[in-house]
C-alpha cells in the first residue's frame, strides 16, 4: 500500500533516519514517541489503502 505514494516514502526514510539519529545520540524517550507516531502513520496509511478497494 505504502509503495504507491513516493512522496510518503520519502517522507518515512527521513523521518527515521531522524529517529536513528535520536536513538544514536541517546534520546530514548523522544525516539520512542517518534517510533509509535511513525508506526502509527504508517498503520492509518495502509488502513486507508485496504478499505479504499
């Protein structure tokens, strides 16, 4: 579902490469919050895709 949207995509690849970086630099807390929003995004994404067949 995700694959279809490239400008999705992308915006995935940077938001994580940001919560890498957080984790890198022992920002648990703030990574945590990133990772269920990121999980989150990309659940409301694929619902969307799923229910709009």
């Amino acid at each position: 579902m995700m694959g279809k949207s490239k400008v999705f995509s992308v915006f995935m690849v940077i938001f994580y490469a940001i919560l890498l970086f957080l984790v890198i630099a022992d920002k648990n807390m703030i990574a945590m919050y990133m990772m269920a929003i990121g999980m989150l995004l990309e659940a409301i994404v694929n619902a969307f895709g799923v229910f709009k067949k």
